[in-house]
C-alpha cells in the first residue's frame, strides 16, 4: 500500500475521493529526494508535442477502434490567453466526462439505463453539498432504530409465551429494563460523537483505545449485523405484507430479494437522493404509529386501562431465568441501528458532529416513546403471538376495527420495514472505508462511485444479504436469533473503548463520562452474554465462529498490504554509493527470490546451467565486468535508478508479416540488445524460417526453438526463464505482437497468445511483456 503505512489508522480524516490517493509522509519524501538526486538520464526535457493541448485548436475525433472519452472532451484549465481561468485552478488538464465510451449498441443502451437508474455522475467537488441536512439524516439513519419496534415487543413475547399466558406479565418490567438500555447506550453514544467528531464507529473506537483486536473484533461483528439487518428488515416486512395480503406468502422469497436490489439501486444514487427516498416512510410510520398509540390510548381509558385478559396458551417451557434472560435479550433488538448515527458523522452537514448529536437524541427519544407506548398498549389489550399475523397487526385490527386505518398503519409499517435496510446500506460501506484504510479490508472499498457513493460496498452488502435472505426462507423468526450478539458485541466493545479514551485524556468531567460509557458497557456485555448462551443452539452459534473467522481473514488482508507496502516503499542509496555503480547484494539488494517463487513454467536458476541457453543467445547475455557481482534472480526488481538497468529485447515471431514487422521495428527502435525467437513444430519448418529470416537480411539475432509437441506458450516461457536464470540482473522486455480486432465476436475467431504469454511469465521477476498492436478495421 504505498504512500501510506498500513498502520495509519487516524479517526480525523474527512472521507474524501483523495483517500484512494494518500500523501507521501515526509520521511518517504525525502527517501524520494535521495533516490531522485541519484537519476541520470539524459532524456531531453523538451517533447515533439505540446501535452498541454493549449496550442491546438482543433483536436482529432476518435478512431473506430475507440472506446476511451474523446479528446475533444477534455478542456486545459488555462484560458486562451494563457491564464488561468475562472475555476483559478493550476495549469493542467481536466477529464470532462466521467468513462469510457461503450463500443457496442447493446452497451450503449445499458450505459443509458444505467444512467436513468442512478443517475448521471458527480464531480468529485460535490462531495459537500451531498451531505445531509439533520431532518433528511433523521429518517436515512433511523429507519433500523424505529422499526425494530414493530418487531421487538413481539420477539419479546414470542419467548415468554412459552412459559405460558401467566408470563406474559414480565414483560413490563423487562421492557422498563430495556428503556433504561436504551437511555444508557443513547446516551453513552451521544458522548462518543463529539470524541470522535470524524467517524466514531466501534471498529474506530475500540481499535484506537483497545487495540487492534478489539476493534476487528466490533468490525465483524458490526459487518455481520449490517447484513443481518438487511435480511431481518425484510424479511419482516415481507411478514407484514403476508399479514395484510395472505396470497402474497408463496412469493415472499423473489418478492424480498427484489426489495433488496432496489435499495440497493436507490442508495447507489448517493446519500442525498437516498435520504429523498426515505424522508416520506419513516415520517408516515411513526405518524401512523402516533396515530395507533393515542386511539388505543383512548380506548384503555374508557375502560378505566383495565386490561384484557390474554388467550390462555398452554406452557411449552418452565419459567426459568434462563427464560428470562432469553426473552430479554430478544427484545433487545429493539436497539439495532442506535449507533447509525455515530459511524455516519462525515456524512452531516457543517458542524457535523453537533447536528449528529442533535439527531441521535431525537432517535432515541423515538424510540423509547415508541417502544414502551406499543409494548404497554399490547399489554392492556390483552394480546399474544400466534403464527400467520404480527402483533402489531393485531394491535392495529383491535384498535381500528373499521376504516382504512388498519390498511393506513400495515402499508407504513412494511414500507419503513422494507426501507428500514438503509441503515445498514449507508453503514456497511462506510465501515469498509476505514477498514480499507488501515488495510484491515480490499482498498477497492475506498472507491467512491460516479454518484459519490461506496457503490463496491453496497453491492457487497446486497449480494451477502441476499444469500442470507433466501438461506433461510424469509422466516424472521430464523434470522432473529442471529440478530443480537453481533450488534452488542460491538455495542461492549465500542464502550468500553469510552471508558479507556476518558481515562487516558482526562479531561474536564472525564469520570462523570466515564461512569456513563462504563455503565453502558456493563448493560451492553450482559445482554451479549445472555444473547449468546440462551440463543447459542437457536442459531446465536454461526455468529460466535463467523466473528473470528471474519477477524482472521480482516488480519490475512492486513498482513498481505503490510507486505505489498514494504515491497513498494523507496528505499534510500546505500551510504557512499555512487551514480552508475550497481549495489552489492549485500549492500542493497533484496533477499533472493526462493525457486517456489519462480512459475511452474520456469526453471530455478540453480538448476539452469549456462549450457542450456544457445550460444547465439548467450553472447548476447554477456556480463562486463564493471557491471559488479551478479545478484540473485529478481534482484533487477530492486533498481530504481535507469543507469543501473541493462536490458535484453526479445520479441516473439511466429511468422514474418506486418505484425511482426511492427514488433521487431519497434524493439530495435529502443536502441538496445534485441534477439528474436521463432517455435516451430518440426526441424523442417524451423529451417524454412530461417532461409526466410536470411531473405530480410538477418538485422536482428534469431534463436528458433523446435516445439515437437506443438506447444507454443509453455516452451517460449520456458526459454525466457532460462535466460532470465542465466542473467538475472538483466530485464527482459518481451515485445508481443498483437492483433486489434473491432468487433468483439471477431476475438473468438483467433487464440489469444499475447495475452497468454503474459499470464504466464507475470510471476516471474525482472520480466516486462508489452504488446504492439496492429488493428484490423473489418
């Protein structure tokens, strides 16, 4: 990962499309100062053409072969006159369009659906104004939070039922124990996003006070819950519709998985156009739920709130404190989403972190409100889960028995259930970003998309969600399980990073802060045990392998960029080394590349003696002696410096025609040793080769290889291994002749040898394989 260490992992960078392109630290540009003052190349600074553009007027429209942005498209920021233009921007060139053109109809025509799907593209400038405004982030960041309350009570109740009717009563006082959660995580979170005004996600808190670990631990969990939250999301609302619409059951798999695909098209629109989308559902929603707790309200109270007596249901299960804790810890999931709001502070408008403050309040204000109201009113009107319809569905047929009302709450509540995902869409991919920053995930999740948004981490948020979707039928009762001890895994741990953060910066009231997050921690870590013993059989165990399975692999990732980062980074000359004087291996190069690392088609140096490379081509890899000791095959990697580079050309020719013609003018061009091989089936053709070779007067050095099998690809790799093990300090630059083709069938019709070749010698050092095209416009 060069330009940046691995380790880097700051909460206070602003997301940005820079961050594919971190800066040099200092200590690597002055390493780039040392080796720069060590170039000597010779090259004349002036060009035979203005790269600039600025001098042309008119500029060449592109070949049929093109599929690139025109060069008519792009526009020099430097006016007419030479100055610089309205914009004040530097002296260079800007792309005007944001891809390459499609080269096909049927391409066309998708890039245009697309483009009516998402939307045209953003600049990179409009990053600011696609941020939120606080009553847009209320309902983009809440609808998790808020309509987990259509479900919660009732996963609650589902456990306690088991003991029977006489059980039910306990759900009061574990309700009340549950508000006091919530008001002890909302608060404790409320105190998180000033400390960490830039991002305070529970991988970024747990990782920066508890260690690395810690925070790759609340990564996996918080990714597991993501996805789990897009799967149980719809899935209840798939129930709702079902509750509504019975005829709708046996399509409750495509009708989800369809769900899903258009959040997914929605919140690939950017953040701006998705909060448009879901302002006017959870609005509704928590109108309709107002609605229904006030009417039912009224009606308790014409009844003096005495409450209905329950069906009697007959007990399953012994009322145990196993029981309890079990009924508690899925009511819990009521909390889901309530750390939306800290990990998406970037995504606020100016001042970010206190509008997110302010946000996070009215969330959790919602949600206690909503939550005990709903819980209280099932209560009083004497209701219990039975298979086939929700309790709120239930709550709403008691409480509006005529009228559209019914129909009014069921439509809000699937739609703020389905939509209810986008919590999770909005989330997920910015997790990936901070973890692709520290190199804990694939840096391709730094990509922000044409619409500004994390578009590769959506669609791995969709495509994950999707599996488990149709994995387990739809069924939220399946999915809940699975639900609660990945969300307060990271709850715990997110906390208890508070408590190290307000210790070690003790600051003013720190203990009172303190106190706050560690009693969080406590509620949070108890709900995580008793969620993962209780619920361990019921499902709760795929979460407790796949987290340090997830934390393993988050760790394989990091190891691989740390190595990447280290094979990259400059290294600054050897004390004392002169311009033009190769280094010892000891003094500067790297260790030798292990045979394991040479390809299958290669042979180790070792077992490569300088007998099997023909003498016509041996001559050409002789070594002077002031060239130094030679080095270790894949030491010729090391070289940053072009008077200590020493090239061989070598350019494949399978028969003298234009393409090859183009090839070998192109290697001799280069002014350097060029040496041509030619494979042939049998002794015979080899000969009528050569006497064709001698007809256009022998300019180049010819070795020809009898291929008596007919393999071409393996021989030809073989052979430029031999000579890479002979001279390893030597690059070898293979010039492959290649034929363009416009249209794309007309590829199937010929074998693809450059492409092969290339494939073949990647893996093995000091080896560059270019192309020289020929196109061909039929």
């Amino acid at each position: 990962m060069p330009g940046r260490s691995v380790d880097d992992d700051r909460s206070d960078t602003v997301v940005t499309p820079s961050a594919e392109f971190p800066p040099l630290d200092p200590a690597e540009v002055d390493t780039l100062r040392r080796v720069g003052a060590q170039w000597r190349t010779g090259v004349p600074r002036a060009l035979p053409v203005d790269p600039t553009l600025g001098r042309y007027r008119s500029r060449p429209a592109p070949g049929r072969f093109s599929r690139l942005t025109p060069i008519a498209l792009f526009r020099s920021e430097r006016d007419d006159r030479g100055g610089r233009d309205d914009r004040g921007g530097r002296d260079g060139l800007v792309a005007a369009e944001p891809a390459n053109r499609p080269d096909s109809r049927l391409g066309r025509r998708l890039d245009r659906i697309r483009r009516a799907v998402l939307g045209p593209p953003l600049t990179s400038a409009a990053v600011l104004h696609e941020r939120m405004r606080k009553l847009v982030a209320l309902p983009v960041l809440s609808s998790d939070l808020l309509s987990s309350v259509a479900y919660g009570p009732e996963a609650l109740l589902t456990v306690l039922v088991l003991a029977g009717s006489g059980a039910l009563g306990l759900a009061l006082p574990l309700s009340a124990g549950l508000v006091l959660l919530m008001v002890a995580v909302g608060i404790s979170y409320r105190q998180t996003i000033p400390a960490y005004p830039h991002g305070a996600g529970s991988y970024l808190v747990a990782g920066d006070n508890l260690g690395a670990g810690a925070g790759l631990t609340a990564a996996a969990g918080l990714m597991l819950d993501y996805v789990l939250t897009v799967s149980v999301s719809t899935a209840a609302g798939m129930h709702a519709v079902t509750s509504a619409l019975p005829g709708l059951t046996p399509f409750t798999v495509p009708l989800g998985v369809l769900v899903i695909l258009l959040l997914l098209a929605g919140n690939l629109r950017g953040v701006r156009a998705a909060g448009n989308i879901f302002v006017l559902p959870t609005y509704a929603f928590v109108a309709a739920v107002l609605g229904l707790l006030v009417v039912g309200y009224l009606r308790a109270a014409g009844r003096g709130f005495a409450p209905v007596a329950p069906p009697v249901v007959p007990a399953s299960e012994g009322l145990g404190l196993l029981l309890v804790l079990r009924a508690f810890a899925s009511g819990a999931v009521s909390m889901t989403g309530i750390e939306a709001v800290s990990n998406a502070v970037p995504a606020f408008r100016p001042t970010e972190w206190r509008n997110a403050r302010t946000t996070l309040a009215w969330m959790v204000a919602m949600l206690v409100v909503l939550f005990a109201g709903l819980t209280l009113l099932i209560h009083l009107a004497g209701l219990v889960p039975r298979p086939g319809e929700t309790l709120l569905s239930q709550l709403a047929r008691v409480t509006f028995p005529t009228g559209p009302w019914y129909a009014v709450v069921q439509a809000a509540t699937a739609l703020i259930l389905l939509l209810a995902a986008n919590t999770a869409f909005n989330d997920f991919p910015r997790l990936l970003f901070f973890m692709a920053r520290a190199g804990h995930a694939p840096r391709r999740f730094l990509h922000l998309g044409d619409r500004l948004a994390f578009g590769n981490g959506l669609v791995a948020l969709a495509g994950t969600a999707t599996v488990v979707f149709v994995a387990f039928d739809g069924y939220t009762e399946k999915l809940i399980p699975l639900y609660a001890v990945g969300v307060f895994l990271a709850f715990t741990l997110s906390q208890s990073g508070m408590v190290v953060h307000w210790r070690r910066h003790r600051g003013v009231g720190w203990r009172r802060r303190a106190l706050v997050n560690g009693v969080g921690a406590v509620l949070c870590g108890l709900v995580l045990l008793t969620a993962a013993v209780a619920k361990f059989a019921e499902g709760a165990w795929v979460v407790v392998v796949a987290v340090p399975l997830l934390v393993l692999l988050f760790h394989r990732v990091h190891r691989h960029y740390r190595a990447l980062h280290a094979a990259l980074a400059l290294r600054p000359p050897p004390g004392g080394r002169q311009p033009g004087v190769r280094p010892s291996p000891v003094a500067a190069g790297p260790p030798a590349v292990p045979p394991s690392a040479v390809p299958s088609l290669a042979v180790p140096p070792s077992a490569v003696p300088p007998s099997a490379v023909p003498p016509s081509a041996a001559s050409l890899l002789a070594v002077p002696p002031s060239a130094g000791p030679v080095r270790a095959a894949g030491s010729v990697e090391w070289e940053e410096v072009p008077q200590e580079l020493r090239h061989l050309v070598v350019v494949p020719v399978a028969r003298l025609n234009r393409a090859s013609m183009r090839a070998l003018a192109y290697a001799v061009s280069l002014g350097r040793p060029t040496l041509a091989v030619h494979l042939a089936p049998e002794e015979a053709e080899a000969d009528r080769f050569r006497e064709q070779w001698r007809a256009w007067g022998d300019h180049v050095r010819l070795e020809t290889i009898v291929s008596p099998y007919r393999a071409v690809i393996g021989p030809l790799a073989h052979y430029l291994a031999a000579l890479h093990a002979v001279a390893p300090e030597l690059v070898l630059t293979v010039v492959v002749p290649e034929v363009v083709l416009r249209r794309p069938w007309h590829r199937l019709l010929h074998s693809r040898t450059g492409h092969r070749l290339r494939r073949a010698l990647r893996a093995l050092p000091g080896v560059v394989v270019t192309s020289i095209p020929v196109h061909v416009v039929d």
